[in-house]
C-alpha cells in the first residue's frame, strides 16, 4: 500500500527541488551544503514530533484537551524564548559551531527520549459507587473508545442535551444507558509518573537543544559570504528551503508512523532525523572553512571553576538549565505570568529610552518597530493554531478521505481509495496498485510547507518584480496582508461547514485552502519582520529589538495555547463525545479570532500611508543605517 500524501510529497518535492539543489552544488560555497541538510534534520525533528504531540498528550497521558493545550503552548513559547541565551552564549564565548553541536546533542537526546512512552493510561467512569474502565485503540483521527460494562465493550456518546449515552446496552445493565450530566465522573488511572517525567525531561532536553541550534546555525550560513557577495541573499533562499523540506516530510513521515504504527515509531523517526543532522554537520566541518569558531578560543580554554574550562562550566550549567526548564515546561502559569512580566518591562525600558535618548527619527522608527511587533503577536497566534487546535479539528470535523468511493485507472492496475473503501468494495489489494487516498490529521501539517515549497519561488519574484518598479508594498502594508489573510483562513472554515457531512466532517479541500491563505500571509509577513527590527532600532539597541521580538513570538504561543483551550469540547480516552458540539465550539472561537486579524489588518492597510512616514527611508536602498542613539534635547 501506498499513501496518496507520499506519492504527492514526492511529486512537489521532485518539481520545487531540482532547480534548489542545482543551484546548491554549482553555485555555493560547500558549506552551505552541511548547513542546509543539518537544519532541514533539525527541522524534520521538531515538526515531526509537534505533529503527534498534542495526540499523544490528549490519547497517550489522556490530559484533558485544554490542559494539553495549554502545555503544547508554554512549550512552544519557550522554544522561542531560549534562543536568546543560546544566542549570547554563543557571541559571548562558545562560538556558532560549538553551540551548534551542543544543541544537536540535546535534541538527539530529547527526540529519542520521546520515543519511550510506556504504557498508556485509561479513562474511567463512576457512577453510584462503581468505577468502569474505557477500552481506547487507534490514534489521531481513528481515536475510538469504548466504555467496559459487564467485560463488553461499548459504543459511547453525547446526546443533544450533552448527557452521556452508553449505546445498545442491555437492559439489564449496572448501569443507565443515559448518564445525565452531573451524575457520572470521568477520571483517568495509570498515568505512570516516571514515564511522564521522561516525558517533560524529553521536552525540556528539546527546548534547550532548539535554544543552541536555531539562532546559530543561520548565522553560519551568513559567515559563508564575505561582505557584499551577491549570492548572499539567494544562499538564505536556498536555506529556508531546507528548512521548509525538513518540516513538510516531518509531517508526512512521522505523521504516518506516529498514527499508524505508534507513538514510539513517530518520535523516534523524529529523534533519527535529528541524528542525521548532527552526523552531517559534525562529518562537513572541513566544508564550514573555519567559520563558527569561538571568539576568542583561549579565554574559552581557561580554567574557571577547578578543572573545568569556561566552556565545560557552560555545559555544565546549560544542563542545569535543563532542570529548570523541567520545571517550568510543566505550569503553564509561570510561564505565562513570566512572559507577559518581560514583555511589560522589555516595552516599558524601550518607551523610555524612545523618550530620553532618543530624537524624533529614532523616536518614530522605534515606535513603527512597536507596531509591527504588535501585529507580528496577533498573526503569530492565529498561525501557530496550527498544531494544537487545527490539528485537533482535523481529526475531529474534517473530512480527510480524497475520494468518495474507489477510482481505478488503467482498467484497475491502479486504485485510489481509503481502506474501507476498498473493503466495501470487495477490491482486493493483491491485484491492484493500491494508493490510500486518505490523509491522518497530523499529516495536515504538511500542508503548510507544503504551500511555502511551491510559493516561496513565487513571491521572491513577484517582490523582485515589484522592487525594480518602485512598487514593492512598505512593510505595514505586507504586515496588513498577512493580517487579512491569516484572519480569512479561519473564516474559510465557517464557509466549509455549510457542506459537512452527517458526522459533522467538511471538505478536506476547506482545510487546504485555510493553510494556503496561512501561508501566503506567512510570506508576506516572514521576511519582513527580522529584517525590519534591524533596519528601525538605533544600533545600540538593535540586540535588545530583536530580543523583544522573540519574546513576542513566544508570547503569541503562548497566548495561542490558550485560545485553543477555548476550542475544546468533552473527550473520553482521547475521543470527542460529540462531534456536533465540536464543530460549533471550534467555529465560534475561529470566526472571531478571524474577524479580529482581518479588521486588524484592515486598520493596518488603512494607516500604512501615515506609519511609512516614521521609517523615514529606512527601507530605501541608499538610506543611511541608523547611527547610535543621540541624546535627545
């Protein structure tokens, strides 16, 4: 059997990256070679495991569905927390490349540990002094528990007043076939501790490891070029690529193992690729030329705390680091209060040095950088949706079957269908070339990729194209857009329920056509953000901007976390009891959260024309970069 999603992921792969991988061998330096396949690794890890988690915390630990949201968004947030201190450790002393390798060990460690998940815990239901145990298999989408009565298994739901219904059981049963609310109690038995705190030790080993690798190993691909070189530029086009082609078959591969096979199958083809990674870049030191290295090599070599070097004591205190991240990865209330008491203070310290040391150009450039960091927040929580309650409304209210029934071509040698298809159509699949046509809903993360694989190449050129007339859209305007189309994708999903189904499933095509609008928007917005924080902020505050920028990135997790927590309706063993009642909780929350990007951004396009003013030039090729910050008068 093959699956519809491989052979297309094939497909776009082979189309968008031949031209990549020409360009990669003929027309730049080797390094870039080492530093595309090991990020496209690392990439492949993360978005491979953040495809099966917020499944394996609902179905696996059995967390109720806000809670596990709330988890997959404080350790979301501080993924892109930590690679601040993994940046200044590495400027200050370690250098790119070591911290590189660092990190890639934490995460090999990290993803591999995810890989062992002991045994799973059970749902339990009392009702008048009897305790009665659920019966959960399969994964993902193809959830199905089922409640023990008497050493049978049965079907269970909600009814339309959202009392609890035990389907076709006998009369005779120690129990009702309808549990009115407020008489039963769920419970959950067997969530054994020490395979949890592996899990919240893999989590934190990932953190941490993510702080190392990520905002480093991008700066070795700058260090590639020297100053001025034209294939500057096109050498990060090709990076991002990887990166992009590391997260697209992450979805695809462990998104099919994890669901099909086992969680240990999809975590542990994470913690592979993560492997590949770290061999590539350790084996192509030699092509890197010596770039990477630490500042200053002695001072890391001295001897600071007994025997150990300055570079030792880093580790060493990296990995206690580990243990409180363990801690905070685990209360999501400490880390929100922690992130949003930054923030205040990291905003507050920037409105006064706008004030006091500042005059008017540097004054309004701070305050355009305020701006866009505003709009970044809200685009970045609507976006991140992605993996913990647009994963969960796949499974749940979307159809992800391609075909309605079998299509054969080529007189039968060919069959599309889903399992069951094929089953109720009597095909046997000996005799036919058999492609699933179905997608599992963590594989629907592939889709975002996806999109950015084939229009990548697209809106470099169109903002090329534009560039050499003049006409390339300001910074607000592509904020704006982002904005409108982060918001209409969500709306998208309120037209595609007029067309669901019996089950409460619509269209898969609703689901592909939000992640395109995601996308587009993503590409409006992505290039442009960093490269704003540096062009606005005076050049003695330049570090500080992209700080608060990160910071607000992982505000946005967080904050998305719990928006999803607003989706969530009741589960037993990790099934949604009432899939009517899901589909309308998810839609009232997209619908307004959409109508608030897009008015957002609707305001942003309408002040653009004001906000460019206070850029004075700063994204006009000849401006000059802002000087260090003058005191004001």
């Amino acid at each position: 059997m093959n699956s519809i999603v491989v052979v297309a992921g094939i497909l776009v792969t082979l189309v968008t990256g031949l031209p990549v991988f020409l360009q990669l061998i003929k027309e730049h330096p080797k390094g870039l070679i080492i530093l595309f396949f090991a990020e496209m690794w690392e990439r492949f890890s993360y978005y491979g495991m953040r495809a099966i988690l917020i499944f394996y915390l609902t179905q696996h630990f059995l967390f109720e569905p806000k809670v596990a949201n709330g988890h997959y968004g404080s350790y979301t947030s501080l993924v892109y927390l930590l690679p601040l201190i993994g940046g200044f450790l590495a400027d200050k002393w370690l250098g790119t490349r070591k911290a590189v390798a660092f990190g890639a060990i934490l995460l090999v460690a990290g993803h591999l540990a995810m890989a062992v998940e002991g045994k799973p815990a059970t749902q339990t239901l009392t009702y008048a002094g009897q305790t009665y145990q659920f019966q959960a298999e399969g994964r993902g989408g193809e959830r199905v528990a089922k409640l023990v009565v008497a050493g049978k298994p049965y079907d269970v739901s909600a009814t339309k007043a959202g009392d609890f219904e035990i389907k076709d059981l006998p009369a005779a049963a120690p129990l009702p076939a309808v549990l009115p609310k407020g008489q039963y109690q769920l419970g959950v038995e067997g969530r054994d501790p020490t395979y949890l705190n592996i899990f919240w030790l893999a989590l934190s080993l990932i953190i941490v490891g993510v702080g190392f690798l990520k905002p480093n190993i991008s700066t070795i691909v700058g260090q590639l070029y020297p100053q001025g070189d034209p294939r500057r530029d096109p050498g990060f086009t090709l990076y991002y690529y990887g990166i992009n082609l590391g997260s697209f078959w992450a979805s695809i591969l462990c998104g099919l193992l994890g669901i099909k096979v086992g969680w240990w199958a999809g975590f542990g083809l994470a913690g592979l690729g993560m492997l590949a990674g770290f061999v590539v870049f350790v084996l192509g030191k030699p092509w890197l030329l010596g770039k990477g290295e630490a500042p200053e090599p002695k001072k890391l070599k001295e001897k600071v705390a007994g025997p150990l070097t300055r570079e030792h004591l880093i580790y060493a205190l990296s990995l206690l680091g580990v243990l409180g991240v363990f801690f905070l990865v685990q209360r999501s209330a400490i880390v929100g209060v922690t992130l949003v008491a930054g923030m205040i203070g990291s905003i507050g310290y920037v409105l006064w040095f706008m004030f006091a040391k500042v005059q008017k150009v540097e004054r309004e450039r701070l305050a355009l950088a305020l701006f866009l960091i505003f709009g970044a927040v809200v685009f970045w929580t609507l976006f991140e949706q992605a993996g913990s309650s647009l994963n969960l409304f796949a499974a749940t209210n979307v159809n992800l079957n391609l075909t309605s029934a079998p299509v054969q071509w080529f007189g039968g040698a060919v069959t599309f269908a889903t399992p069951a298809q094929l089953a109720a159509a009597a095909i046997d699949p000996a005799r036919t070339l058999w492609i699933d046509s179905s997608f599992n809903a963590a594989q629907t993360q592939a889709l975002n990729a996806g999109w950015i694989l084939i229009f990548a190449p697209v809106f470099a050129a169109l903002w090329t194209f534009l560039g050499r007339r003049d006409k390339d859209p300001n910074p607000v305007v592509k904020f704006g857009l982002a904005l409108l189309q982060v918001g209409l994708g969500f709306l998208v999903l309120q037209w595609g329920s007029t067309f669901a189904d019996g089950a409460f499933r619509m269209p898969l095509f609703f689901l592909v056509l939000m992640y395109m609008l995601h996308t587009t928007g993503e590409l409006c917005m992505s290039p442009v953000g960093l490269s704003q924080m540096t062009k606005l902020s005076p050049a003695s505050m330049v570090s500080f901007i992209m700080a608060v920028w990160f910071m607000a990135v992982a505000i946005a997790q967080y904050v998305g976390g719990f928006i999803a927590g607003l989706t969530t309706v009741e589960t037993v063993g990790g099934q949604v009891l009432d899939p009517e009642a899901a589909l309308r909780t998810s839609l009232q929350v997209f619908n307004v959260i959409g109508l608030i990007a897009a008015g957002i951004g609707v305001l942003f396009l309408i002040a653009s024309p004001f906000l460019k003013k206070w850029s004075h030039g700063a994204d006009e090729h000849h401006a000059a970069p802002t000087d260090t910050a003058t005191v004001a008068d």
